[in-house]
C-alpha cells in the first residue's frame, strides 16, 4: 500500500512539474489557464493524498508530530 501511494504521489509531482513547465512556455489564454489548473488539481490531490494516509497510519509524511512550544 505505501508504494503505491508513494507512485502515485511522485506522479502527481510530475503531473504537476510538467504542467508548470508547459504553463511558463505558453502565451497568455486558454491554453495557459488550463495548464495552470492542471498543476494546482494536481498539488491538491497529492496534499489530500498526504493527509488521508496520515491519518490513516497516524504518521506525518514529514515526520513524528511534534507539540508546538508552550
């Protein structure tokens, strides 16, 4: 199970980088605005994936939760 998130978020990532890359190389309109929504669906869907398995397995994926200072 954790490979398979871990495939899906790195392409989600690449989804996400080759949108943005395509988006910087397009004129300004439709074409651009749509790359544009692609790579902010893309950087949702890999954050809502994220934290449905933190809670899941109650681990951050950066790391051990830890208290914010007092």
């Amino acid at each position: 199970m954790l490979d398979e998130k871990a495939d899906f978020t790195t392409k989600l990532t690449q989804i996400e980088e080759h949108a943005n890359l395509a988006h910087a190389e397009q004129p300004p309109g439709l074409t651009r605005s749509r790359l544009q929504h692609i790579s902010v669906l893309a950087k949702y869907l890999r954050a809502r994936l994220e934290l449905a398995s933190s809670s899941l397995f109650g681990a951050s994926p950066a790391g051990p939760k830890t208290k914010p200072p007092a």
